[in-house]
C-alpha cells in the first residue's frame, strides 16, 4: 500500500527489515488489524476529547470534519495504522508532521478560555482516550483482552504517545481511570457532541459499513464511556446499546478479526520484517515460534 501523506509517500512493505514502532508480537499489532475495533473505539476516544471544553474547540473549528468526515476519518485512521505498523522512520516523519500542523492550532472557546493544539496536558488526554477506545472496543465486540494484556497494551502505547508529544501517558487501564477522574470536573455536554454522533449515524464518516450499522456503531461507542461519564454528557437513553445491536457488532468484529487481505498494513508489515503475511492472525504462541526463529536466523 501506497499513499501520499503530507508530501510523504506511505509504503508499509518497505524498507524491507526496517522495525515499527511497535513490536509485531506487541498486544497493538492484534487490536489495529481490526476496522471494527478502531471505527468504534476511535468514535468514543473523540466524544472524551470533546468533553473537554479546549480540546472540542481546538477541533471542531480548526478541523475539516463536519466539511469532509470521510476524508478526515480516512486521514486519521492512515496515520493510526501507520504509527502502528509503519516504518519507524516514516512514522516519525509524518507524525512529525502532523505535529507541526498542530502548532499552528490555538484560540480561545466560547466561553474565553485559552487553549493550543500542543498544550502537554491535552496531549496526554488525546494519546489515553485513543488507548483506552480502540483496546476496549476490542475487548469488548471482538474477542476478550486479558487484563495483563490491557496494561501491556496501554504500557507499550507510550511510544505512540511521545511521538505525538504526550508527555504522561498511563500505563495501565486504572492509572487512565484516575486521568479521567482529575479531568472530569472539566467535562460538560455541548451540542457539538451530538452534532458528531449525528454525522456518524448518518454513515458519512463511514460509507463502507453497512447501513443497519451506524446507529450501532454510534451507540457502541457511547456504551464505552463509564456511566457517569456519559450521565455528565447527557448522552441519554436513546444511545442505549441495544442486544441487536450487540450481537451484530460481535459478529462483524469477529469475522474482520479473521479477514485476512494481503494488501492490508497489517500483513505488509509483517512481510517488511521477514514474517508469513498473515502473522498477526496467528496465536501466540505460532507467533512466538515464528519470531524465536526469525531471532536464531538473524545471529
């Protein structure tokens, strides 16, 4: 796969041997395979940010999503998988990117308040919200994480966050708990929040899943904030997550967790680094074989 990304041209089979950010045995390389997981995990990582009065503002007026949510959507999720499975030095140089991008973001919210793109304390939010969307919506519509995997997953996902310039990222699920705890009085609800979900409902930031799935998909990721964060948001009743709607997501989940298509970052990465293109699909314990023996060729 190949794409331009910022003047970067975005190539995850080469440079052969070059490693990722992340290590392809890493909890990380399991989760990001999964669209399911990222699409509703991604959706409930942006309804946390924009509890937050600065970084809500920060987005929405300086952002192109409610012009173009299919091209920002799509943007976004790029330079996911890219920081996931990517070149290391390719990731560095588009998040780099990005980064400066982000430097020019700043103003004030409705109600006067400073903010900027870069400020350390929204940085570390954003980094721990994506963590903390993408390994739930995992665990919870695909297939259960172990809790030592969870606070792996979140422990490993600081390299992703330095790279964005977070600061503080925590290592485990209860230390994201206690982020949200000191943030929470912050929080608030705003109409932007429902104007979001309304474009995700629609479909718009989604055209490829299918119908019947986007209230679902929106309603599932309001089913991953605890329930006095969304009490807080006013996201009331009619985001309950129904049985329909959970046992549809569990079914796409898991079949897309075992939809292997070799021109997918995923397995190009595994080839990158001298790996069977379906590597991240194997059990642990292949993948296990597979890298000792990769490890013992190398010496």
């Amino acid at each position: 796969m190949q794409e331009n990304y910022l003047g970067t041209i975005i190539d995850f089979s080469s440079p052969v041997g070059e490693a990722a950010l992340l290590a392809p045995d890493s909890v990380q390389w399991r989760v990001y395979k999964n669209p399911i997981a990222l699409g509703i995990g991604g959706i409930a990582a942006v309804l946390l940010e924009f509890a937050e009065p600065r970084i809500r503002s920060g987005v929405w007026d300086h952002s192109t999503y409610k012009a173009d949510p299919i091209g920002r959507s799509r943007r976004t999720g790029l330079v996911a998988m890219l920081a996931c499975y990517g070149p290391a030095s390719v990731a560095r140089e588009v998040i780099g990117k990005v980064n400066r991008m982000h430097g020019a973001v700043k103003g004030q919210t409705p109600a006067g308040e400073a903010y900027r793109a870069l400020d350390p304390v929204l940085l570390d939010w954003v980094a721990a919200t994506a963590a903390y969307g993408f390994l739930t919506a995992y665990d919870r519509f695909v297939r259960p994480v172990s809790d030592a995997d969870k606070d792996r997953f979140m422990s490993d996902g600081a390299v992703i966050g330095r790279a964005f310039g977070a600061l503080h990222t925590p290592p485990t699920i209860a230390d994201f708990m206690d982020m949200m705890a000191r943030l929470e009085a912050r929080f608030e609800p705003h109409p932007i929040l429902f104007e979001f979900l309304d474009i995700i409902q629609s479909g718009r930031a989604a055209p490829g899943v299918p119908r019947l799935l986007h209230r679902a998909i929106a309603r599932a990721a309001v089913s991953l904030l605890p329930p006095h964060i969304r009490a807080r948001l006013e996201l009331g009743r009619s985001y309950d997550l129904t049985r329909f709607d959970r046992f549809a997501l569990k079914v796409v989940g898991r079949l897309a967790d075992r939809h292997v298509d070799r021109s997918a970052p995923v397995c190009q990465a595994s080839e990158r680094l001298g790996l069977p293109y379906d590597f991240a699909f194997r059990p642990a314990g292949e993948q296990r074989a597979l890298l000792a023996k990769r490890t013992f060729a190398a010496t």
